[in-house]
C-alpha cells in the first residue's frame, strides 16, 4: 500500500435502496491534493463521509466493498469507527466552529476529549500550533477567548481547519470548504491547503472545476454515482478520456 494514504475498491452505498455510489475505485497518493468534482448529487459528500465513517451516523444507509486507509480496511469489524473519524479530519462546506465557545476552546476540545496532553501547558502549545499552522494565530492571539461567533466567515472557516490540526490527523478531508467564502477569503484557504499537503494529504470536494485546476495534483469526475474519471489532474484537464468529462469542464452538464 506504499504511496497511498487512502485507497477505494469497488465501494457502492444506497440510502435506502437508492445506489448512490456505484463499484468507485480510486487511490489517493500521500503528500498530495487529490479533487472530487461533479455536479451537485453526484454523491461527492457520501463519499467523503464514507472515507472516515461519517456515514456510519446516517439512517438506513449501505455500504459495500472496501475503504483501506495506509493499509488498514476501515470497515472490518474490528475497526474502531470513533479511531477512523480521529485519525481522519472533516472540514464542512459550512464553518461549523462552537459559536458560544471561545476561539481557544473550540480548538482545545479535540486534544481535551483524546487526552492528548499532560498540561495546560502543552494544550497552550498545541492550540497555538493549530492556529498558526492554520493562518489564523496573528489575526486572533490577542482575543484567544473570544466566542468563535465573532469572527469572519473566511475566519470561521480556518477556524474549523486549525480544530481538525489540532488532533494531528493523518488525512484532511474537506467539503467545498470555500463555497460559502469570497474571492479573497477563498484564495487564503487555497494557498492553506497546498501549503499543508507537504505534511497531510487532502481529499477536497469542490463543484468548481477551476478550483481543481488551481490547487489539486489529481483530479476525479463523479457523475451520479460513477467515477467517470480519475488522473493526475492536468492530464484530467487536457485530454479528458470521457465526452461527459469535457462536457463537465465546459460547464456544458
Ligand atoms: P453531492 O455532495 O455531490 O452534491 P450527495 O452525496 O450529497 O451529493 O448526495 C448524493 C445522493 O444521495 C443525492 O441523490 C442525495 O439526494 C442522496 N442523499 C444524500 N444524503 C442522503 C441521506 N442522508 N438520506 C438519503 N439520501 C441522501
Ligand atoms: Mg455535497
């Protein structure tokens, strides 16, 4: 499994009995930005959701075939769904800090609940980490225990991403993290997230092919449920292999 953080075989999901991921196979290399892009329903969200047992949370919800995570299949029984969710953040389309809890706190939580630290000290140390590695330390170490509800939404945001560092996951996923942001906030995120790859490799879903072509190494295509294309994404770009990837890309679908 060397090279892959992350790796789908043959996995197909129906809520109730609607398929709504059809036999999807894809390797997500480590130390890169990997993009799942597809018109809105495509199953892009149940599918991040699958990669760390999110979807476990959902009703009347099916799942089959394999999800293997450095190796381990994440959906063996002897797998520890709560240990699959803590070692694989999730960053949502819509920032979802604590808002009647302090910046400090909503990134002190995690670690607090895992016992992660020994001190008050080394939880010091770590939310400020967080929030450095997340861009965030210089615009709000001065009002550290300020209710999260103050801050901007494009702060909010880096705020989510500093909570989800903050348990040292080993893979970031994250759900049209800018859909809700303005051009400037979102290009703040995007510079984020290639900064980070050198240490996490990132799963982002995005609608926005342009986004994909900004930011991520390898591209995939969802449509209703198939994956109609995965590659390195300038290959995705250039010389798409299906007529309904060249659709997509033209805005045409
Ligand atoms: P996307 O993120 O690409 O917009 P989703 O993964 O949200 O797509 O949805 C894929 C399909 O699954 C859609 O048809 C949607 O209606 C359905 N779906 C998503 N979540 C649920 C749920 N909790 N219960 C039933 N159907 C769902
Ligand atoms: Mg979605």
């Amino acid at each position: 499994m060397a090279g892959y953080v992350l790796k789908a075989e043959n996995l197909n999901i129906w809520f109730g009995n609607k398929h709504v991921i059809k036999n999807v196979s894809l390797e997500v290399p480590d130390k890169s930005v990997f993009a799942l892009m597809g018109p809105s329903g495509s199953g892009k969200s149940t599918l991040l959701r699958a990669f760390n047992r999110l979807l476990d949370l959902y009703e009347d919800v099916h799942v089959e075939g394999h999800v293997y995570f450095d190796g381990i299949d994440i959906y063996a029984p002897n797998v520890d769904p709560t240990w699959v969710r803590r070692r694989i953040g999730m960053v949502f389309q819509h920032p979802n800090p604590f808002p009647h809890m302090s910046i400090y706190d909503n990134v002190a939580i995690g670690p607090r609940l895992n016992r992660m630290v020994k001190s008050k000290k080394e939880l010091d140390e770590l939310v400020r980490w967080a929030l450095e590695r997340a861009y965030l330390w210089d615009e709000v170490k001065d009002r550290l225990h300020m209710p999260a509800a103050k801050l901007s939404g494009g702060q909010k945001q880096r705020l989510s991403i500093a909570r989800a560092l903050a348990l040292k996951p080993r893979l970031l996923l994250m759900d049209e993290p800018t859909a809700n942001l303005d051009p400037v906030a979102t290009e703040k995120i995007e510079e984020l997230v290639l900064d980070l790859k050198k240490e996490i490799p990132i799963i982002i879903v995005t609608h926005n092919p342009q986004q994909a072509a900004r930011i991520a190494d390898y591209t995939a295509f969802l449509y209703y449920g198939e994956l109609i294309e995965v590659g390195p994404t300038s290959r995705v770009f250039t010389e798409p292999r299906s007529k309904l990837t060249e659709k997509y890309l033209l805005r045409q679908l």
